[in-house]
C-alpha cells in the first residue's frame, strides 16, 4: 500500500445531513426548558449559549455518539452551565426553588455518570466560549470533576447504608413499611429517616463529610441511634446471639464499639458524630433527650447503657411519619436555595438516574477493574509480593466459588484507614534518632530544612485554616478547607509516614553506597516534596476525599509528574506494611504519569529530554513544552496563606570536618557514573520466569539508588560522555514500552491478531519512542498504540478497520473518550491544516495527518514488494528484508494467562512453593507438573491417563462435561491478590478478592 491511511468511509462514521433544519433543534431544547420550568431570563441566555456552541458540540466525529443522543448531552450541558454560571430561576412546587442536575437528567432521560462522561468532553471543546461569556474562573466555578466525584462518594456511601441496613433489620418488616409508605424501591421509613438524618448532618457539619471516611462514620453514627430506637419486631437479628455485636460485657452489648469493630470505624471520632446527630435531633425534632440508662425500652434491652443517649416516642409507630415529615421538610428549606444535587435521590432513585456504575474517586479508584494492569502489569511491581500463595477463596484452599467477598469502596477505604491508625498514627511526629543520624551526618545538619520543608508542604495540602475558604456549590460544600481536627490528624498520618519511609530509604541507600552521607539525596529539594506528596496522597486516596483529587497534591506541591514517577517505586518497596489496595494506588497513579501526565506541557521530563535528545529541542522549545522553576517554600507558603514565621528557618550546623569511617561523601557525578550499571541492570527486562521467581534477596540486589534519579539533568557523565539525564530518560522509556506492551497484547488479544501482529505492533512503537519521540508530545501512549495497531493492519493486509479496534478498545480498563475523540496537533506541524487553528482532533484525522507522514517509512518495511499475501498473513513467518521485531517473551509475564477468547479458561504457572509442597514423597505420585513426569520415561498422553486412572481408582464417577464458563474472571482476580509478607496489620494483610471486568464471548 502507499500510505496507509483510513480510508474516507471508515474515517467518518454516519452522520445526519448538514442540511439539517437549525430551527428544530433549538426548538426541542425549548420544549425541555418548558418541561423544566426554566423562566424566561434563564431560558434566553441558555438558548443564546447553544447558539454559541452547538456548532462545535454537535459536530460529528469519530467515535462520538449518534447526533440524536448528543444533542440530548448538548442540551443538558447547557443548563447545568446555566445554572452554575448565572442566576436562572425555576418556577418549581417549592417556593424559590432552582433548577438542580438530577431534574436536568431527568428530564433529558440521561445517566449521571454517562452525562459527565460527556460533559467532560464539552468543556474542553467550548472552554474558549465559555471563558468569554463567564469568565476566566468559569471552571473554577462550574466544578464538573468535582461534582462528579461527589455524586459518586454519595452512591457509594448510600450503598453501604442501604446493605449495612438490611443486615441489622428484617427484609418482611422493610416490606412492609414500603407498603405503607411511598418511598419505593424497597425503602422503609425507618430507612429514609435514617438518610435524612445524616444529610441533615452534612448540611450542618459540611466541613465533616468532604470524604467517604467520614461520610461512613457518620453513618455508622446514624446505625447505632437506630439500633436502639427502631423496634425491635423490624429487627433482623437477635442481639444477643449476633455477630455483629461481639464487643459485650456483664452489663450487655457494647452497640457502638461492636459497630465500630465491624466497620472498622474510629470509636472516639463515631461517638463524636453520635453526639452531633442526637443534638439536631433535639433542635430540629424537639426531641428531649433521656439517658438510656433511666429507660426501660423494649429496644434497650440485652444493652450496655452506659453512655447512650435515647429519645421517647422517636421511631415508634405513632411517631415514625412525622419524625420522617420534619426532616424531610428540614431537607426541604435547607436546599430551598440551593442549586446542586437532591440527595435524597440516593435512596430513591425512581427514574434509576444513577444506573449501577460506582467507584468513588474516579480514576484514582482502588477497586477499580484496573487490577489487571495495577497489580500484575505495573513497570515498577513488587515481583516478591506476587509469588505468595495468599488468596482465601481460590479452590486450593478449598472455600467454594460462592464464599467470594467482593471489595467494596467503602471496605477497601475502612480497611486502609484502620491500617493508618493502627501502624502510622502510634509513631512519632518527629524524626526517629536514626532518621536525625543521617540528616545530620550530611554535609551540614538538614534536621531543621527537612522538619520546616514537611510542615509547609503538609500544611498547604492539608490547610487547617479556613482563611479564604468559599462556599461554590450548596449542598456539594466544595470549601477549599477541610475541618481543623480532619486537617490536622491527616497531616499527622502523612507527616509520620513521610519520617517512616524516609527512614527506610536512607538505610537502602547507605547500605548501596557502603556509607552514611546521604548529602546529595537528602539536600535535594525536590526528592523530599515527592516523598511528602507520596505521603499525602496516599492519606487522601485512603479517605477519599473529593476537593483534594490527584493530581491537586502535584499542583500544591510545585512538582510534576515526570518527577513523582522516579520515586513511586522506592517508596512502595520500602514501605512494607503498605497494604495491597495502597500498592494498587500508587500502581495506577504511576500508569496515568507514564501515560500521559509526564508528555504534558509542562512536565519536568522535557528538561531532561532536551538534555538527552538534543535533537528534539527545538520542538520542545517551539511548542513551549518545558517546566518553569519549582515554586520556592516561601511562594508556596504565600499562596496557601501560610504565616511565614510559623514554621521559621532552622539555622543549619555544619558537620565536622573529620568525617567517621563510614562517611562518604559522594558527587552527583560520582554517584550517575559508579551505579550506571545498577540502574541498566535494574531496568533491562527480564524473563517473566525469572522475574516472577525472583528472591527478596536477589530483586535488593539490583535496587535503584535515588541519588542519581534525582541528580541534575544536566550533570556530565564521564563514562560515554552522557549526562545522567540520558539514563534517566532510558528508565523511563523502559517503564513506557512494558506499559505499553501489556497493553498492545491485551488489545491483540481481545481482537484475536497473531503473535507476529503483536510483536509489529510493539516493535513500531518502539522504534517509534526512540526515533520519533516527538510524537508523543502532549498525547496519550493509547492514541499511539491505537495508530500502530491499525498502521501495522493495513500494511500486513489485516481484515481489520479501526471501528472495531476502538470499539475492542472502549471495553479495556484503561479506555477514556478522550483518547480517539481527542488527539493534540500543532498548528504548524499538521499536515494539510496550518493556520486552521485546529488544536486537537480525532484520531483518524491524526492519523491521516500526523501519524502516517511520519512513520511511513518504518510501516514500509514491514511489507517489501513481492512478498505473496499468504506470506503477510502467516503468523509463523516473518516477512524477508522487514525490520527485526522486538522478542516479545521478554515482556511481563501476565499470570493466569487467558487462553481462549472465547470462553474463560485461564493458565498459570505452578509457583515453587505450591510444587514443594504438592510433591511430597508421601503424595508424589498423584501429581504432575509441566516438563516432569509421573513415572521414568513416561510420555505427557501417558501422565494424563495415568492421572485419570488414579482419580478414577477414587470410586467416584463425575458425569457431565467441565463447563469453564462459570469460572468467571472475578474468581481469577481473587486469587492474585497483591500483598507483602511482612504487614504488621491483620487488616492490611487481609486478602481483597477484586472483581475484574466480564465481556460476553464474542461471536
């Protein structure tokens, strides 16, 4: 083929004629403005907005909805901006009310999740407009990440209420109480009164519930006021006899410790929000409160008294309704103003507007279906940690299918936040005296720049402070602080675990270095705010929190995220109490740096890549592509209103001039060029047999020493004549290609292409990241692959179109629209579109424009003239006189490996331990492994049969066919937990069986 573009048809998927009455539209959104009630202000400057942007939002595309179906999203994207960006009233049963998303949604028949999947793109698209018409701060203000993570703590909190609540009360009694009331779905009174109760606590106490934590808490709080006011004839359990309530004593069953215990809650922080439900229960119910202990309710029998607080004639029969009517009239004047979110939707949600997606967090999810590329395929996993036979549920351990327990968000962050307080808050907040050696074994003592570097830093994440604090978005509360005792706990448990790991590092790189001076590591400024975002994001990933996502804790910082990836690594590895889900985390914050974040305008890596590549400098400088100067600890101060003088300048002694025997003062030069081995022996790839097997011992061999990541781009390596950016920028190129090569064969797969298809693919992006880096510039490594992918089709005569590798694509883990609908081009480098104006495309266009100009001629050689068709479309060959394909068994080993796209059979291989244990002399023979044989000289046909002939010899007959279709992929992922040995918390430790995302066989 010539060039190997799309062709015309495929590169334009169907579309309505351009002919299309202008009229219609506009008047279909009128008629949604009548339905909603929109007054007339509001309906002109809304329609004046479409006007302004429909052009662009409707415009088709490859890979966009059906003009139809967007022009709903465009519509409702409309007025959710109208009704965050002006004044727009509604005329509404409630009396001053305003226009809410969930009446917008409503209205429109669309999705919470689907509509700000496209919100998302919509904004991007218009910002420019919207700018102009509302001003600079209009994404500020209109807060669409933000509400979007709101709506999905929420679901997910209400989630855990609604399961938490049927376990402690009866389904027949629910059922009932539906009956009688109107709250549907399976929603009771008592039910209902408990979630107003703590949306009343939300709206009095917003600073409490900024993340899902604490949102927990207080319904575990609302729990524990039920359990002893609800009747007990709509209990779901006897009391006494339950395993929900093990705490207990001689004076009878301790509610809130047993809550605690079985939510992992904070038993001091629960009875706190206790206390503050039971006093708005007396300011908005006029209820009078009674020591328990005097009572002789029904309700309180078989419980300890000591300490409760209980209500006369709260959630009896009689007065059940109007406890309901008053708060949920409370509710009513609260939001009566407001223009956000009806919350009460959450526990009945009639028009099913949330659909069945939750994870709060969005992409930085810890039970995200992401598992597979987090736990097994991370460039930098811990290879000891998936050598351990661990899972509960797998059948060797002999638990059935059936006893699964999937993680949910809620337990995933209860269960880290319990390993926070159990393992992190007990330590000090202050350097250990082995930590404080090192510090002041370094050139000059760095105790006091180290102390004041974590406080300013930790304080600017977590501001205790509610100076310039504003309130954006009502009933969302979307302050810019958190509460002063939340701040300040959570700044504790980041602080410490900063000194913790920082502690482990340095014992790491002495032991390296045969020596205690550590100057060059722990002087660099920018080493130390990367452990301390490190810290803090792991704090605020573990709570959830929706005002502080990443990558906000790189902004506050002053870093980039080429520069938090060189340190991911290390910190998990020296970290080893660290549980599983945090590991995923950090795991997955690392694929969004390799995949996108560190090629963004801005990264730190161009400073390194103009180092090491002078030959794309003058690209990286045309496109205005490097970092700015890191912020100074005073501007960071400035900016986050911190005094100056709170956290003053400790004068720095010097250390003596006589070093001790194990001093040893290294140059960052000396550092890059006496351990480059270290690092290419580190980062070369390795066989999966013997980077799954590897020892403890043997992966610490090979352990990166962090004084020459963090070393000066710029620094000469007299070794080759490099600079030790070149190596950096080779580590970082490496964790890139295993990414990408997870991935390429993951997609391979799912679109069932030969290994020869693979490795093409793989062996063009590779040659692609060395030779063509710029093309990575500002884009995403999926809109490389995908190009490859469908480069490498059409040169090699695939039956392959790029609808159906978006389509394959969409259903990977790692799919955003953006990806296809979205592709960066620079005004002057597009070909065919300079001066356009055009700054990002589909990729088709991309493709067509960008991609084949530029690696023609490395898809060229892949298909020489003369080569016979029947030769391209061998797997098994490999065409004369193409380039040599990267030797693919080299990458990640992924284990269990799926072996049938069409049914769920997986293989894994045996690990060493399980095969020494299997291969007793007393049970040797009634087992066989791959490559040994039951008996001498036995052929593989005659160990099989010989193994069916000893189950047989059992007695016991199984009849029927093996069906390996109800092995789900969620069994699979449970069994590949991703755990360290050595975690000193039982919870930690505990094994999290994930669910990993199941696709019908494709016909």
């Amino acid at each position: 083929m010539s060039s190997g573009s799309v062709d015309s048809e495929a590169s334009k998927p169907s579309m309505s004629s351009n002919t299309e009455d202008v009229d219609a539209v506009e008047r279909r959104f009128a008629n949604l403005c009548e339905g909603l009630a929109v007054d007339e202000d509001a309906k002109k400057e809304a329609m004046s907005l479409l006007k302004d942007i429909k052009n662009i939002v409707l415009a088709s595309s490859f890979g966009t909805r059906p003009r139809e179906e967007l022009e709903k999203y465009c519509f409702a994207f409309v007025l959710y901006c109208e009704m965050k960006l002006s004044k727009g009233q509604v005329k509404e049963e409630r009396k001053g009310g305003k226009i809410g998303l969930f009446q917008i949604l409503r209205g429109a028949k669309l999705k919470v999740d689907d509509f700000f999947k496209e919100a998302l793109q919509f904004s991007f698209k218009v910002g420019h407009i919207l700018g102009g018409l509302y001003g600079v701060d209009w994404e500020e203000r209109i807060q669409l990440k933000q509400s979007e993570n709101m709506v999905k703590l929420l679901t997910d909190a209400s989630k855990f209420y609604d399961k938490a609540f049927r376990e402690l009360f009866s389904r027949t009694s629910i059922d009932h109480q539906a009956a009688l009331s109107s709250r549907g779905r399976g929603i009771s009174e008592f039910h209902y009164f408990g979630w107003l109760l703590f949306l009343a606590l939300r709206n009095h106490l917003p600073e409490l519930f900024k993340d899902l934590v604490s949102c927990v808490h207080g319904l575990v709080a609302i729990l524990a006021i039920l359990i002893i006011h609800v009747p007990t004839i709509f209990r779901n359990l006897t009391i006494q006899d339950s395993s929900h309530f093990v705490k207990r004593s001689e004076k009878g069953i301790d509610v809130v410790a047993s809550l605690c215990h079985t939510h992992h809650t904070s038993e001091d922080r629960l009875k706190r929000i206790i206390g503050k439900a039971q006093n708005l229960i007396v300011d908005i119910m006029n209820k009078k409160p009674f020591p328990a202990s005097e009572c002789n309710a029904e309700n309180l029998d078989q419980i300890n008294t000591d300490g409760l607080t209980y209500f006369k004639d709260l959630l009896d029969e009689k007065s059940l309704q109007s406890s309901v009517l008053i708060l949920e009239k409370h509710y009513d004047d609260l939001i009566s103003n407001q223009e956000d979110l009806d919350e009460r939707v959450f526990v009945q949600d009639w028009d099913n507007l949330l659909g069945t997606e939750s994870s709060s967090g969005g992409a930085t999810s810890l039970c995200s279906t992401r598992w597979k590329f987090e736990t097994l395929a991370s460039p930098t996993r811990t290879m000891t940690s998936m050598t351990l036979p661990h899972s509960p549920s797998s059948p060797a351990n002999g638990n059935s299918v059936n006893k699964i327990v999937q993680m949910t968000p809620v337990s995933t962050a209860m269960t880290t936040a319990k390993w926070l307080r159990d393992v992190i808050s007990p330590l000090s907040q202050k350097p250990s005296s082995e930590l404080e050696r090192f510090l002041s074994s370094c050139d000059k003592n760095t105790i006091g720049d180290v102390t004041r570097r974590a406080n300013i830093i930790l304080e600017a994440i977590f501001p205790s402070s509610s100076v310039g604090e504003r309130s954006i978005s009502g009933t969302l509360h979307y302050a810019n602080s958190f509460d002063t005792t939340w701040a300040k706990e959570r700044k504790m448990e980041a602080l410490k675990l900063y000194y913790k790991v920082l502690e482990a590092i340095c014992k790491s790189e002495s032991q390296l270095l045969n020596g205690n001076n550590l100057t060059s590591l722990l002087s660099n400024e920018r080493f130390h705010r990367c452990m301390l975002a490190c810290s803090a994001e792991l704090v605020l990933a573990t709570h959830k929190t929706v005002i502080m996502m990443f990558p906000v804790v790189l902004e506050t910082t002053g870093l980039t995220a080429f520069d938090l990836s060189k340190v991911i690594e290390s910190f998990v590895r020296h970290e080893e109490t660290l549980p599983r889900e945090l590991k995923r985390h950090l795991n997955s914050l690392e694929e969004q740096l390799l995949e996108s974040m560190a090629w963004e305008k801005g990264s730190s890596l161009y400073n390194s890549l103009i180092v090491a590549r002078p030959a794309f400098a003058q690209e990286i400088n045309h496109l205005g592509l490097l970092a700015e100067p890191m912020l100074s600890l005073d501007e960071i101060a400035v900016r986050s209103n911190i005094p100056i003088g709170r956290f003053p300048l400790v004068p720095s002694r010097k250390r003596d001039a006589s070093p001790d025997q194990n001093s040893d003062a290294r140059s960052p030069k000396r550092t890059c060029t006496e351990y480059r081995s270290i690092l290419v022996e580190r980062n070369t790839f390795t066989s999966p047999v013997r980077e799954h097997f590897s020892t403890i011992s043997s992966h610490k061999s090979t352990l990166l020493p962090l004084q020459s990541t963090f070393a000066s781009p710029t620094q000469p390596n007299p070794v080759g004549g490099e600079a030790c950016a070149e190596i950096g920028i080779k580590i970082f190129f490496s964790k890139i290609l295993k990414l990408a090569a997870i991935r390429i064969r993951s997609l391979c797969e799912r679109l069932r292409q030969s290994q020869q298809t693979l490795e093409r693919v793989y062996s063009i992006f590779q040659l692609i990241l060395n030779q063509q880096t710029a093309l990575f510039f500002n884009r995403h490594i999926d809109q490389l692959i995908l190009c490859c992918l469908y480069g490498v089709a059409k040169v090699s005569i695939l039956n392959l179109t790029f609808k159906e590798i978006v389509n394959n694509y969409r259903k990977e883990p790692q799919c955003k629209l953006e990806v296809f609908r979205s592709v960066f081009v620079s005004r002057l480098s597009a070909h065919g579109n300079g001066g356009t104006g055009v700054d990002h495309v589909d990729i088709i266009t991309f493709y067509n424009e960008i991609f084949i100009p530029t690696v023609k001629p490395l898809l060229v050689g892949l298909a020489p003239a003369g080569v016979r068709a029947e030769d391209r479309n061998s797997a098994d060959s490999q065409i004369p006189g193409s380039p040599k394909v990267s030797p693919f068994s080299n990458l990640p080993d992924m284990s269990p490996k799926k072996v049938s796209a069409a049914h769920n059979v997986y293989v894994s291989p045996l690990r060493q331990s399980k095969m020494d244990a299997l291969l007793s002399p007393s049970s040797r023979s009634y087992y066989a492994c791959i490559g040994e044989s039951t008996h001498a000289y036995q052929s593989p046909s005659k160990d099989l049969a010989a193994i069916n002939n000893r189950l047989n010899f059992t007695g016991r007959r199984t009849n029927g066919r093996i069906n390996f279709d109800i092995v789900s992929d969620s069994v699979v992922a449970g069994s590949l937990g991703y755990q360290n040995g050595s975690s000193a918390s039982s919870d930690a430790a505990a094994t999290f069986n994930l669910p990993m995302k199941h696709e019908q066989p494709q016909p």
